[in-house]
C-alpha cells in the first residue's frame, strides 16, 4: 500500500487533503521570503485518539512530522521544508468547557485564537494574549510560539494564561501536564517546556487556558513626537513614573510614514515617531491611568490624543493591526523580524535597526512593543527582486548579531523556526545549547518532529 491509502485507511477520507488542497499547507507568513515547502502527505485528523495513531504510525516508519495551526507563523515553523507529513490540527476546534464563574476554558488546539476571545468577551471574561491574526491563528500554534501581542506588557504572553496542557509525544503517547489547575509545583515544569517548543518536542492537542474579568473600559493615549529622541524619552518616563498601561506600543519615522494616512483623526505634519499606551482597569482608574499617561507623554509632543469613544478605540486598534500591511505595502515585501532587548536598550535598538538597514542598502523601519523591549525590525524590499531578498538576509544577519551585543534576543515572540534556526548557536553558548539538545533527544529519540526547526543538527566540533 502507498503512503496515502494507508493513512486514508488510519484515519479516513476526510483527514485527507490531496491535490490543490494541499497548496496552502506548503507555506507560512514567510512565503514572501519564498518559503514553500513539499509535503509528503497533508492530514487533519478528527480527534485526539487520530492525532495519537498518526503519530504512532509515522513513529513507527521513521515519517518526519510538521505539527500545523493557522499557518501565520514568521519563522517558517509549520512549512514542511524538507517533506514529511503535515498533521493539521484544524479539526481538533472544540470548545470543551466554559465555566465563566470559575474564569477557565478547556479547548482544542485548533480553536482559533479569536473564538477564544469572543467566548470568553460573551461571559466579561478576558484572554489577554492578542497576537495578530487572530482569526487565522490557533491556540495549539501561539502555545507552539509562546505568542505575545501588545497587551503582553501588562499581562504577560500566551504561557502565562496556560495552565495545563495535552499533548501526543513519541510513539503517539497521550500526555497531560497541568490541568484546570492554577498552581502546580508536584514535578519538572514540562508545561513551561512544550510552550514555546515550536512542534520540536510533540503535538499539543489541548489546554486548559486561564481568563481574567474583563476590564471595564480600556483607554487608548497615542502621542507623536517630531523626533525619535523625544518619543524614546517619553516612553522611559512611563516606566520612571511607575505607569502600568496594558499596552506600550511604538513606530518609528518609516513606520509612521508607511501607515500615517491611516491613523486614526490624522497625525500633525512633524510626526515622526509615534507611542501608544492603552490605559484599562475600572472606568474611574482607567480614566485616572489615561491622564497619567497623558502628562508623562506630554514632553516634547506635538500631538497627545486620548481615545474615548467605542468608535475610536476600535478605528485606532484597526489601525495597529494594519501597521504590518502599510510597512509592506511600500515595496511590495518586507522581511520582518522580531528582536527584543532589556528595555534601557530600546533607543539603541531603534536606531542601531535603521543604520543595520542603511549599510546594507535597505529601507529599514521598526515598530513593536516597547514596553517589552520588542522591536519588528523590517527591511522592505520588492519580493520580486533576488537581490533585494539577499540584502534584507545579510541586514538580518548583522541585526541578530548587534541585538546580543545589546544583551538581547534575536526572537522575543515568533521564535526560530525555519528561518532563524542558524541563530540557534550563535545566540546559545556550548552548554546551554547541548542542554537543549538533550531534552529535545529525551522527547523525541527519533528526531522526527518538526526536524531541523528551532533547534538545528549541533556544528561540527
Ligand atoms: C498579521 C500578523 C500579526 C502577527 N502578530 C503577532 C504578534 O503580535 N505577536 C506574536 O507573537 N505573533 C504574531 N504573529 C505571528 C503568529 O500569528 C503567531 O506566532 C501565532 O501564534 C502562530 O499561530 P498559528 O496557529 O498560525 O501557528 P502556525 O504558523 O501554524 O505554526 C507555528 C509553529 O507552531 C507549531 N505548531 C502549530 N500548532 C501546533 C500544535 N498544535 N502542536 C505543536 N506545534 C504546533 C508549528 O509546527 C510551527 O512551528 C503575527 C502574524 C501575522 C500574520
């Protein structure tokens, strides 16, 4: 029997995706950067006990497998690069429990992330980690990526709201670490461990997620700056005077000119760098936070704007959300990375990711969430010209190496992947990186899931 009658066989006709259907299982948000895949064979399967035979079957056989959700990742993570088979989690989308007098939710991994925050809205809970594409994205992948988002500065990223977890590890075995559970010190935090992991280690299938009450109102404060000196001071003084916005958003002057025409009420002439802060808690706090964070913004400003009607907060967070696609609109493609730094670093940061493009002869511009230090350093570049692709690699390149002279990290939210896997050895000395190594070796004797992401073959020594 071939490959795909035995698994039509395993798991039936529906967990098939055969011929064009398979064209959109090839690929992640790095196809710009022309990452496209071949798969041996694409499978969703029904549920958990299918997800467990798949993986004993492809255990069994020595079949690569590339663990899959929305397919939004940056960093090449669910492409299958090298074949293989790709297990989509799409069908595992049930909402298993809801007890909102209890603030928790057990779900598959393939509920998407924003049926997560509309379930949980419908009962004036929140799940406070906000990546992008939220409607594409699902929860096994931002578990996969430890996903943050803008509120991640008050609420901490997806590992945080994560207290319990499913997942089919080698030869298919079911394991549950954590549970609906909000403490739990009993073993070796393996939890923590699969958050993050990238599909190297297993196949999360489920989780118990946390939720918090929803704050009353959120309150959105954005204040332009002529320079980036100005708008980098302002944001210190939020930390210097002990301010706890959910979100602390930055642009630099690229990014402002990408997206200027669509801000929100307009942005005066001179800006050309932008902070947004979101003030949330009860209508009486918020409303306190918002001046606060009004007058510490003030400084130097040529525009300071708070937000109060529904209709605003919805247009200026509609605006936010696009702020990749304006970037990316400017030439037709953009390589975007993901660095973070110790926040005292932020203001090198910035101006080291526009210099790193300005040698390379790149257009270089830089947004992202301040308030964790977490810079999208993008190079834009016509997708269409080889060279350009080339440039914006060496620029990347240059940018990891400056960012750990600053003390930081070459991914604060996407992770490596496919992509950024040759960082792996340069970020990590020999003792961190063989630790790894060994617990990647203890998971999955076989290497055979998601192989070469994340963690690459070690060098020759
Ligand atoms: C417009 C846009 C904005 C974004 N904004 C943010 C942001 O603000 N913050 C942020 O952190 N990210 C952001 N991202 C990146 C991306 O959305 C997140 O990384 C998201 O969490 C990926 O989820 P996914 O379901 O699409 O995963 P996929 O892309 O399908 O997979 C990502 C990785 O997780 C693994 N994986 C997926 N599902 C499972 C599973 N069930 N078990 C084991 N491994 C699995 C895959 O093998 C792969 O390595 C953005 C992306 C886009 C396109």
């Amino acid at each position: 029997m071939d490959l795909a009658a035995e698994l039509t066989s395993l798991l039936g006709p529906d967990a098939m995706r055969t011929g064009d259907a398979i064209g959109p299982y090839l690929t992640d948000s790095t196809e710009m950067q022309g990452l496209v895949g071949r798969a041996d064979a694409v499978v969703a399967p029904a549920d958990v006990d299918a997800v467990r035979n798949v993986v004993a079957w492809c255990y069994e056989r020595g079949v690569p497998i590339v663990p899959r959700g929305g397919g939004t990742g940056f960093s090449g993570g669910a492409v299958p690069v090298d074949g293989g088979l790709v297990l989509s989690l799409e069908r595992l989308d049930r909402v298993l429990s809801f007890e909102p007098e209890l603030w928790r939710m057990q779900v598959e991994a393939g509920v998407r992330t924003a049926t997560i925050h509309r379930t949980a809205r419908g009962s004036g809970l929140l799940f406070p980690p906000d990546p992008g594409a939220g409607e594409q994205s699902m929860i096994g992948g931002n578990i996969a990526c430890n996903a943050g988002g803008p509120h991640s500065f008050k609420y901490g990223v997806t590992g945080a709201w994560v207290t319990g977890i499913e997942a089919v590890v080698a030869e298919g075995r079911l394991i549950r670490v954590g549970g609906p559970l909000r403490k739990d010190v009993a073993g070796y935090d393996l939890r923590s461990l699969l958050v993050g992991s990238e599909g190297t280690l297993g196949v999360v299938v489920g989780a118990w997620l946390r939720l918090l009450p929803a704050p009353a109102a959120a309150i959105p404060v954005a204040a332009a700056y002529a320079d980036e000196q100005a708008g980098v001071a302002a944001l210190e003084r939020v930390y210097a005077f002990g301010l706890v916005p959910a979100t602390l958003e930055y642009l630099d002057e690229g990014a402002v000119d990408a997206t200027r025409g669509a801000f929100p009420g307009g942005l005066p002439e001179e800006a050309r760098f932008l902070v947004v802060a979101e003030a949330d808690g009860t209508i009486e706090g918020a409303s306190a936070l918002a001046a606060e964070l009004a007058e510490a913004f003030a400084d130097g400003a040529v525009m300071v704007r708070t937000m109060q009607s529904p209709a605003e907060v919805a247009a200026l967070w509609r605006w936010r959300g696009g702020v990749t696609f304006g970037v990316e609109a400017q030439m037709g493609g953009k390589m975007s990375e993901d660095i973070a730094v110790p926040f005292d670093r932020l203001g090198e940061a910035i101006a080291m990711a526009r210099e790193v493009g300005r040698a390379h002869g790149v257009r270089a511009c830089s947004w992202g969430h301040a308030g964790d230090g977490n810079l999208h350093a993008t190079f834009m570049i016509d997708r269409a010209s080889p060279d350009q692709i080339t440039s914006a690699a060496e620029a990347a390149s240059d940018l990891f190496a400056r960012t750990l002279e600053l003390g930081g990290t070459v991914s604060g939210e996407h992770g490596l992947g496919w992509v950024k896997r040759g960082q792996f050895d340069v970020q990590f000395g020999p003792a961190e990186a063989a630790l790894q190594r060994s617990i990647k070796a203890l998971f999955d004797p076989k290497g055979l899931f998601n192989p070469g992401k994340k963690i690459p073959p070690a060098p020759a020594s």
